[in-house]
C-alpha cells in the first residue's frame, strides 16, 4: 500500500501528498538487530572521539565530506583542494565551489543551532536560507516554493517527463509543520527508524525550488544529535549515499509507489553503520598520524615550536599564518619561521601562491581525511 494520496494540481499534474508519520509497519527482525548493532556503532564513535587529544579535526573532517558527497549527489562538483583553499582564502574560480563550501558553513550553523533551539520549521528554513545564500537560486533561499516541482528520469526537475510530482506549494508549509510534530512526538519506534522516516518525508514533501535533497541530508545529522545519538558531526552519512546514488533513489521512490518501508529502512541504517565503521578508523589514523608527524621533526633547538605549530593542524588541516599563531600562542613571526621549516620538511605546503595572506595545508592530513 503507497504511504499517500495523488492530487491533482491546477496545472494538471498528479502531485503525490505523503501520509502523515508514523506509518503502520512492522520490520523484519533482520533490520532490528541491524538497528541494535548500529547504535552500538555510534557509541563506538563517541568512545573513538574521545580518544583523540582535540576532537575538532574529526568534525572538520565530517563536515567537509558530508558537503562534498551531498552535493555531488546533486552534481554540483568540487574537488576537496577546491573547497579547503575556498574556506581558508575565499579564493574560488567556480560558483560550485562555494554551494559546497555553503553546505558546510549550514551545517555548523545548524549544529549550533539544535543546542539551543528545536529541531523545528524555523530552523529548516534557516538551513535553505544559509545553503542557498550568494549562489544559484538564492533568491529563494529561506522561503518555501511557490510552484509546483517534480523529478524527471534524468534527475532534473522536468514535469513532462517526472518519476513524481511532489506536493503543491500551498500544501508544503503545513506538511513540514506535520512533520515537525512527529519529529517531536512520543513514540516507541527505534531512533534510527525515526531518522529514516523523516528523511523520506522530507525528500517527499519537497517544500523548496532548489536544495531539498542537501537540506533533507542535513537534517538527518540534526536530527542524530536531536535524539542523542551523537554529540557532534562526527560521521557523514551523505558519502555513503553517494556512493550508492542509484539505489538511494530507487529506496525512496519505491517507498512512494509500492510502501517499500522495510527496504528503505535496513538501507539508511546500514549506510548509518558503515559510515560509524568509517569514522571509527579514521579516528585510529590520525592517531597514528600525530604520532609518526611528530617522529619526523627533529631534535632542533625550536622543535618545541614546531610540534606546536603542527599541533594546530590537528584541529583544522588548512590553516593562516595568524591562525596559526593565535592557536599556538607564539607570536607572528615565530608562527612564520616554524611554518617554513615545517614547509622544508614537507609536513606542510602553502597553498595560495601570495606573499600576504599565506595560507598552509598539511596533505598527509588532507589525504586521510578525503581517501585521496
């Protein structure tokens, strides 16, 4: 049995209105053990988390693989040099490049956010309106659509030729304020069954011209650390879902046209596992990382500045002269000397070309972190 109803809209089309959450199903046991041994697995990340001396490269890590692979999904392409250089210099040859950097500047903000205030429509919006700001439809950034949408089989937004239309714009506001409520309800359901559900139903709802895949992948993060089950973006569960774009999508629309709850189910909670799996030992190679980078400085009269300077990198691979000397706590000018024997030894590069405003990457960091 589908999860909705079709309306047809003025202009003709047959526009799929979701079911409100929760739908009435009963899943294999399969996918309950699945779900058991996930959770495990996110514990597992909080524990791995904490091992590291600085968490804030583990979060750095995810949130720039997180942006990158939801949107490459939406085949808005940039390379991970692209967007690192981007962050740390604002230099960027292509608007693509700042959608991706845009992604992850809204999901910090979110992450903010959902400490302080609920996940909630306000907040959705405020997603659309940082993810959309200064690029490609940001007109409409912040606001939901004002007409119809629909996906086409070659993924644009063509009606004529749609795999399905999603809901009329009047109906999109209320439908998000349904969802928040089940977002906020009591049930009993597992907490990674609610994450499931709720991505589906935003990806049906579609309340936005543009972006409502990259918000709706956004949310799932949120919506993790709403329930407790991470303290921070410590996984990227977009990576997974690129990797297997094709069955993504087919997951989602067969739940819309046959009610294919139980497969969509034990699909987004396996990519949940594997991206745990994912974390877990990364987690362990930068331990490993730390220590073999630190073997490689040697026993010089201002090795102590240099593992200083280095130390920095750990909490963020891509850093400024004066970012590294207001984390190190050394002046400017010490920041520049041990930045260029770091350069020397080819531990660090600089990567803008520029006298002023250099700008230092650590590859062997940038390489783990991105499998390049």
């Amino acid at each position: 049995m589908i999860p909705g109803t079709f309306q047809r809209t003025i202009e003709g089309y047959d526009a799929f209105i979701p079911h409100p959450l929760p739908p009435d199903l009963y899943l294999p046991f399969s996918t309950y053990r699945l779900i058991e041994d996930t959770m495990h697995s996110l514990g597992q990340v909080e524990r791995s988390n904490a091992l590291l001396p600085n968490a804030a490269l583990l979060v750095y890590s995810s949130l720039q693989r997180e942006a990158l692979a939801s949107s490459t999904i939406e085949d808005t392409i940039a390379t991970p040099d692209e967007l690192v250089l981007f962050q740390a210099s604002h230099i960027a040859n292509r608007e693509a490049v700042r959608e991706v950097a845009n992604y992850s500047y809204a999901l910090e903000w979110g992450v903010q956010e959902i400490e302080t205030r609920p996940l909630a429509t306000n907040l959705i919006l405020g997603l659309h309106e940082r993810l959309l700001a200064g690029v490609r439809g940001g007109q409409f950034a912040g606001r939901f659509k004002d007409r119809i949408n629909g996906i086409g089989r070659d993924s644009r937004q063509d009606l004529e030729d749609a795999i399905i239309v999603f809901s009329p714009p009047q109906d999109a506001p209320d439908l998000v304020a349904e969802l928040e409520r089940y977002i906020h309800s009591d049930n009993m359901q597992p907490k990674l069954m609610q994450c499931a559900l709720v991505h589906y139903q935003f990806e049906t709802i579609h309340p936005f011209r543009d972006g409502n895949g990259r918000v709706g992948r956004l949310l799932i993060i949120l919506q993790l650390m709403h329930l407790g089950l991470l303290s921070a973006p410590l996984i990227h569960p977009s990576v997974y879902f690129e990797r297997t774009r094709d069955e993504y999508y087919q997951r989602l629309q067969e739940v819309r046209t046959r009610g294919a709850w139980d497969e969509w189910v034990e699909y987004f909670v396996r990519g949940i596992q594997e991206q745990c799996e994912e974390t877990i030992a990364f987690t362990q190679e930068i331990r490993d990382l730390r220590a073999r980078l630190g073997r490689e400085i040697p026993h010089v009269r201002r090795r102590a500045s240099l593992l200083a300077a280095l130390e920095v990198f750990f909490k963020v691979p891509v850093l400024s002269t004066k970012r590294v000397s207001e984390e190190a706590r050394m002046s400017v000018g010490a920041a520049r000397t041990a930045l260029n024997e770091l350069e020397e030894l080819e531990i660090v590069r600089e990567i803008t070309g520029r006298k002023k405003g250099r700008v230092y990457a650590c590859d062997t960091l940038l390489d783990a972190i991105f499998e390049r």
